[in-house]
C-alpha cells in the first residue's frame, strides 16, 4: 500500500486558519508530499475541510488525524468518508480515534465508555458500509438494520489508521487496521513497539511529530515546548502515558504549574530531554537531523505537525524548504 520508505508528510493543524491551510495545501501540491493530514479538534469540521483541501491538490493523499469515534455514528462517517473520497478522486486515509474522556464528555456530551470495542464496531460497520452490501449488524455497543449506502464509494477499501496510545488499542490498531497513527510517543519506546508489533503483522506506521522550524534555534524551540505543555496539561491520556514512559517528574511539574497559572509558563519546565524525544525543533540544519532520529525507530510516515513561528506564511515557506526542498 505505501511506496517507499522515505515517505514525508505534512498535517496543517488547529493553529491555522482555513484559508491557511488551504494555502498551505495548494503549496504543497508542487512538493513530493506523501499526504496532507488535516486534525479535527474543535474547530474546522473534518469531512468539509478534507474536501476543500482534495480540490486544491491532485497528488497528496488526504488523510483525516483524527474522526473520533465518539461525535458521529458509524454509518455517518461512511457517507463522510465515501463523499471525501469520491470529491478527491480516492485518495482519503480515514484516521479514527477515541479522542479523550474529557472532550467526549465534556464538548460533546456523550459517555467515554468502551473505547476498544466502540472502536472495533466502528471500523467493521463502516467497512461494511463502504462494500454497498446492506447492513444488519448486531455487536455489543451498535444493531443496525437495513442500511445501505445510497451513492456508489469510489472505493470499497479505503484505508484505515487507527490513533493508538495505550497498549491495548495499539494491539487493535495490528489487528483490523491498515496503519496506525502515533503522536507523542518517546522514540526509544517508539522503536520498540515498532519492532515489536511488525513482526506480527505490517502495517503502515505512521507518527505525527509536533515540528517548528526557525533561522533562530531558540525561537523554535520555545514554540515547541509551549505546543509540548499543551497537549500535556490538556491531554490526560498523553499526560499519564508520557508518565509512565520516562517523563514522569516533568509531566507532573508541567500540569501543576497549569493548575497554578495556566499556560503562562509552564512550557519552561519542559526539558532538553523531552525535546529531545518527543518533537522536531531548531534550525532547518537540526530538524533534518532530527528526522531522521525518528525514521530511524522504523516508522514508515513521518508526519511533520506545521507549527508556525511567527508570520505563519514565512515559517511555512522555511518549514518546506527545509524538510521538502524548493
């Protein structure tokens, strides 16, 4: 299913505006860019903003990082996933995660309840959705009768990547999916878990690096430590893995100071060696060093996260000389 090993990616996320990343994309059309993975948080809505991107490229894969499994039904994400894929011409990755209890719950007002066997329904009704065969599914969470998909997918395959964190969802992602998708994950545990679940089976494995890219070292590097505290104050389910994985002093000096201030600054609690692991900071000369630390853990997908700083359209102008030439 993937073409080479030195495959790069680009995810365009929630700090840009739409009609950046719409000119963001139309940029990357002219690049070697294996796919433009577009997050969905609380923002832009996925399926609508994967189909404006598919008409401003011809090449790139598309890739949604993530639809959570939680804020539409099965058969819902099907219609999405068949649309987008029809609009670009079959070139759609459908990324699925659980997102987290406090999202679920909180934004959309749903229960966090059975995240593995949601996740392994979902993926078995929308695969059946996408053959064209009628649905009548019965499984522990979902019974759905006579369904059948009123428009004709350009493909009855279209991949899908499962988001993983925690072991058991890593172990499901090998078991139904077409690839997986990482994100902040240490790379010396990273490479282990690669090696370890490939020999099972292969997969397409994918991770998404949190990436600034500045003339000055340091002014990339405080963008990523602030984007780093981010995720760990917000994210429990990073948060606690992260913990678990080498860095549990720093997470737990790093939510504290949240508690105590918010994000004023506890990004500077952040150290060298979580930087270190974790993302890609510094000049365009360090990034390319750095990917290849992480092509090394023997991921297949690098996905490069486009943090801008400053003017965003200067810093994605640097950010793709430097990891896709001119």
């Amino acid at each position: 299913m993937y073409r080479n090993f030195m495959r790069i990616a680009c995810s365009l996320g929630s700090l840009l505006s739409i009609n950046q990343v719409l000119e963001c994309s139309e940029i990357l059309s002219k690049t070697n860019t294996d796919t433009i993975w577009i997050p969905e948080t609380w923002g832009m809505e996925n399926f609508s903003i994967l189909s404006a991107v598919s008409s401003k490229t011809t090449n790139q894969t598309i890739g949604s990082s993530i639809i959570n499994i939680y804020s539409r039904s099965p058969v819902n994400i099907a219609m999405g996933a068949a649309t987008v894929d029809i609009l670009s011409n079959g070139r759609l990755i459908l990324g699925l995660g659980t997102s987290s209890l406090p999202i679920v719950e909180t934004f959309h007002g749903y229960k966090f309840e059975k995240p593995l066997t949601r996740m392994k329904e979902y993926v078995e009704i929308i695969r059946l959705a996408l053959s064209g065969k009628q649905i009548n599914y019965a499984g522990e969470i979902f019974n759905l009768k006579n369904f059948t998909l009123l428009i004709k997918p350009k493909r009855k395959l279209i991949p899908i990547y499962l988001a993983a964190v925690n072991q058991k969802m890593v172990d499901l992602s090998w078991s139904i999916g077409d690839g997986v998708i990482f994100y902040l994950r240490p790379i010396n545990e990273m490479k282990e878990t690669i090696k370890k679940m490939q020999t099972k089976k292969t997969i397409d494995v994918s991770c998404q690096i949190i990436t600034c890219v500045a003339e000055d070292s340091e002014m990339a590097i405080e963008r990523a430590k602030k984007t780093l505290a981010f995720y760990i104050s917000v994210g429990n389910v990073y948060r606690e893995f992260l913990a678990k994985n080498g860095f549990r002093n720093e997470t737990i000096n790093i939510f504290e100071e949240f508690k105590k201030s918010g994000f004023k600054s506890n990004h500077e609690l952040v150290t060298n060696t979580m930087l270190q692991s974790l993302v890609i900071a510094g000049t365009s000369e360090e990034c390319k060093k750095q990917l290849g630390d992480f092509r090394d853990t023997g991921m297949n997908l690098p996905i490069i996260q486009f943090n801008p700083v400053g003017d965003t359209l200067e810093s994605f102008k640097l950010f793709k000389k430097t990891f896709l030439g001119k």
